[in-house]
C-alpha cells in the first residue's frame, strides 16, 4: 500500500494490490481515512479524464491493481497532516464486511493523477 503525503485539508492518494484469495467474487467498495471528509474510487479515463466508481468486482484469484495510474483511491479534505512514516488509521469496505487497518504514509509516493 502506497499512501501519499498531504497537508491538512488537502488531498492524499492511496495505491495497493489486492488479491481475491477466496472462491466467491468480492466486491471492492473503497477505503476510507476516519480523519478525512470523503473518499472515492478513482478511474482514468485518458486525456485527462476521471470518472468515480462506486465498486470494482474481484473474481476468484484476480489481482486488483489499484496502482495510482489507471485506478486510485482519492481522499479529501483530511483532518490532519500526512507526514512520511507516519500512521493513519483506515478502513477497507469488501461487500458488506468493513475492515480496520493502518496504513503507513510512504514519502516517496508522488500522485501522478
């Protein structure tokens, strides 16, 4: 996981890899900071182009590549800065199942979107 340094009311992007280890498809519903305003799933579009997804299924063995280029995680309007090696608390939505993780601001994650 890739998450962006930003400042305090700003934006930060967060890029993974996730893997449908299971045999039933999942459906993934984003990631959220509890220290932001708002979250969304991100598609390019080319040119310049964006458009927000509400979901993205993932079948039994795929790899979601969320990589920051194609796909992202945009959030918005956070509480308090992101500084490099620091921790924030989040949250990962898969169906109906919310899980709690941490994730690790990593200083040499540069958005390109």
């Amino acid at each position: 996981v890739r998450v962006s340094p930003a400042s305090m009311g700003g934006r930060t992007h967060i890029a993974f890899l996730l893997e449908n280890l299971s045999a039933e498809r999942v459906l993934f519903g984003g990631i959220t900071i509890a220290d932001a305003e708002q979250s969304r799933i991100v598609a390019s579009l080319g040119n310049g182009g964006k458009t927000i997804l509400d979901s993205i299924p993932i079948a039994p063995g795929e790899v979601l590549s969320v990589d920051g280029e194609a796909i992202w995680i945009e959030v918005d309007g956070l509480a308090k800065d992101l500084r490099p090696r620091g921790e924030i608390g989040a949250t990962v939505t898969l169906g109906a199942v919310v899980i709690p993780i941490s994730l690790t601001v990593d200083d040499g994650y540069k958005p390109m979107n």
